[in-house]
C-alpha cells in the first residue's frame, strides 16, 4: 500500500504503528475464570506541510492511504509546527523479546498451582490470579529516510486474596513482571501470607505527624510532583516550581532519580522514541540536585537544548524510573520506629496539582509500628505529604530493596522510602 498517494506535495510524514498481542488465563473466587487473546493495532500519521501539522489515528491495519487522505484534509487547519521528522540513522538494536511460548495449558496448570498454594495459607481466604503474555511490534517511518522497528515481550503473574471477618473486607495484592516468565512463585505466596499476618488484626491509631515507610507501590504517588516538575513542557510553560533552579541542591543528598529506556535485556526499554529520538540514560536528580529534564524535540528547541528521547504519544513521558536504593533493609527501618506506620496501598493520592507538591490519600492498607514491630492494620485513615519539602528535610533512608512497580503508569524500579512528619489523619 502506498502511504505518498494521497500526500501533498512538499509535505512530510511519519507513520508509527504499534501492534500488542495478549494471551492471558484468569482465576477467580478459587477457580479458572477465563482464557482471553486479545490483538490490537495503534498507527498514528502525522503529516507536516507547510509549517503546519495535522495528526490521525487508527485501528485498523492497512488504513495508510485513507488516513493520509484524512490528514491532508486536515493538515491545513493544523496547529504551526517548526520541527522535522526523523532522518535517517542508525539505532542501537536492544535485546528486548524473549521466545518462549507458552500454551494455555501450560499457563492455566502453573497459575493452578500458585492459587491452590494461596488458599493453603488459610481456608477462609478466596483466591484469584492471573498469567499473561505480551508482545508488543513497533514501527515508525518517516518519508525522510527513518525506517526502523522493535519486539518486546512482557509476562506478567500475579495473585490476590480476599479475607473477611465480620463487616471488614480485606484484600491484598501481589505481583511480578519480567521479560521472560522466571517468576517466583514462592516469594508471590509468601508476600501474600505475611501481608494477611500482619493485617488480621485491626488496631487504633492517633493522629499526628509520625515516621511512615512508603512501600514502592506507594513510592510512586509521593515522588510524581518531582518527576512532573522535571517535565520540559512544565520547565517551558514556568509551571514548574523548579524551573530557575536547574542544577541546584534542592533534595536529601542522599536522593537520586534516574530515567532510562536504553537498558538491554529488559521489557522497560525501547531504542528510540515516538520520535525516532534514540533512548537514553537521564540523570534527573543527582545527590539532592536537579541535574536533568524530560525532554522531545519541541520542547527541547524552545529551551536551546537537545531532545533526551522521551516523546511519547501525548507529550514528554519517563521510559523508566530508577530511584537509587539506599543502605537500610526493611526489616531494619520496621525496628526503628517506636510510633509509626507502612503504607502499601491509598486511594486518591494521583490527584491534585503535582506542582504544589502535595500529595494526600485515604490509606486502604496500612500497618501500625509500634516499639519496632508490626502490630496490626489500621482503617480509617489518610496522609499528606509535602514530596519537594518531605525529600528535601525528612527523609530517613531508603531500603536496600528494590521492586518493580510504576509511577503513574510508567515503569519504575522503585524502593521502600521512610519519612519522618508524615501528617496522618483519623475520623
């Protein structure tokens, strides 16, 4: 199919298509739910003529020629565009898929045998769980020679229980993602029956300002207002309360922030951007300093810099995340505290205005410290934090441990953060 028939001439265009594969087998309440295939197709045509640009989208494979047909209808009433679609280059190959396959058979008997494992834990629990298999084709060409392509692969495993007693309802979560299926199963069992230990017993907790440990599902909510103000789109519009402060110590020295979607071997890569830009290494944040931005290429002539490869479909977005562990296990910060809590799990704490820095949620899994034990869980609660004043003067450590978990939707690998003076409020 010929993607120029409809062109105007002297226009340019690039052309990305992203195709995801998914098998997956589901458990729920104890028992085999559903075996779900799903094949989906994103292409999207931004066609540039005449210092303008119009962008059109489709599902539908093999729709090349109708969308540029759509797009030099609209390209006319586009919005003013200064920039270029990539040029021909070379791009680093990353090893980012792996072949093994699994059939559904296969993948129901070991996702059987991780819940039946679960629900050993304690009879009165109800199990569900899931295996999936993703592998996403990504292509991108521009008519200005650009014409490259990669495979991922990602599994993913996970399981949950639910546990009642009396009016409360408890539900707890645990999961793992890799490239290949090297899961560990006994870990995923072991995580949920400590979690279900610590948490059968609900207990009191007075409000105040007290030392809490973020686990790293949670480390994501309380570090986005510090990853959102190092956005270039924020930097440009002065939105960001960072933006005459590049390169100054503004954080813990013992905090550093890294983005990176070069790395081989890992389904969080990729070789180039929505762009054609080739990924790399961001340091963000260096010992306590603001050292880099995200930036595309718009972004990045506006402010007399070079684009850092992290342009994605709706803007400036980080490939992946890498907070840098620090020296103290967990089981170490847990016996520190005299009077505090863990939180693993909030609603709410996405919202608000990032640039203020305050992030607040109603915790829905929270565990009481007392004397340097985990006592119990605790309900009825919320938190605040301040993210720019909380990681500039009360960061107590961050955990030797690291997990794979996101920030706001984007990979991350991400520790336990104890902080002191977290505000913590009770009905």
């Amino acid at each position: 199919m010929d993607i120029t028939k409809n062109m105007p001439q002297g226009a340019s265009y690039e052309f990305s298509s992203e195709r995801k594969k998914r098998n997956s087998v589901q458990y729920a309440g104890n028992n085999f739910e559903q075996i779900v295939q799903r094949d989906n197709t994103a292409q999207t045509l931004r066609l540039l003529h005449e210092g303008k640009i119009s962008t059109v989208m489709s599902s539908k494979l093999g729709a090349e020629e109708e969308m540029m047909k759509d797009a030099a209808e609209a390209v006319k009433f586009g919005s003013p565009y200064d920039e270029t679609f990539a040029e021909a280059t070379e791009i680093k190959e990353l090893t980012l898929a792996d072949d093994t396959d699994m059939s559904a058979e296969q993948m129901i008997d070991m996702i059987d045998g991780l819940v039946k494992d679960v629900q050993a834990i304690d009879s009165r629990v109800v199990v569900g769980g899931g295996l999936s298999r993703e592998i996403t084709e990504t292509t991108l060409k521009t008519s200005n020679g650009f014409d490259h392509s990669y495979k991922k692969s990602m599994w993913s495993c996970w399981a949950s229980l639910s546990y009642v007693q009396g009016d409360d309802r408890l539900g707890i979560w645990a999961d793992e993602v890799s490239m290949r299926p090297d899961f560990d199963l006994k870990k995923l069992k072991e995580e949920l029956a400590q979690k279900l230990e610590w948490s059968k017993n609900i207990v009191p907790f007075e409000a105040g300002a007290y030392p809490v440990i973020f686990t790293p599902s949670e480390v994501g909510f309380i570090i986005n207002p510090i990853i959102a103000s190092l956005n270039g789109t924020a930097i440009h519009a002065k939105m960001s309360p960072w933006t005459e402060k590049l390169g100054q110590e503004l954080l813990d020295p013992r905090f550093t922030l890294i983005d990176d979607g070069s790395i081989d071997n890992s389904h969080t890569s990729k070789p180039f951007d929505m762009e054609g830009v080739p990924t790399q290494r961001n340091t963000l944040v260096k010992n306590g300093h603001i050292q880099d931005i995200l930036l595309n290429k718009k972004v990045a002539t506006q402010l007399g810099k070079k684009s850092t490869g992290n342009a994605g479909l709706h803007g400036i977005t980080a490939n992946y995340l890498m907070l840098e562990a620090g020296l103290k296990s967990l089981e170490e910060m847990i016996k520190s505290i005299d009077y505090g809590m863990i939180i693993d799990n909030s609603m709410g704490a996405w919202s608000g205005n990032p640039y203020a820095g305050i992030v607040s949620g109603t915790i829905t899994m929270g565990l009481k410290i007392e004397k340097g034990k985990i006592v119990g869980r605790v309900k009825d609660c919320m938190y605040t934090v301040n993210s720019f004043e909380h990681f500039a003067k009360h960061l107590v450590d961050c955990s030797v441990e690291r997990k794979q978990d996101q920030v706001m939707g984007v990979s991350a690998l991400l520790p336990y953060v104890m902080l002191n003076d977290v505000v913590i409020s009770t009905k």
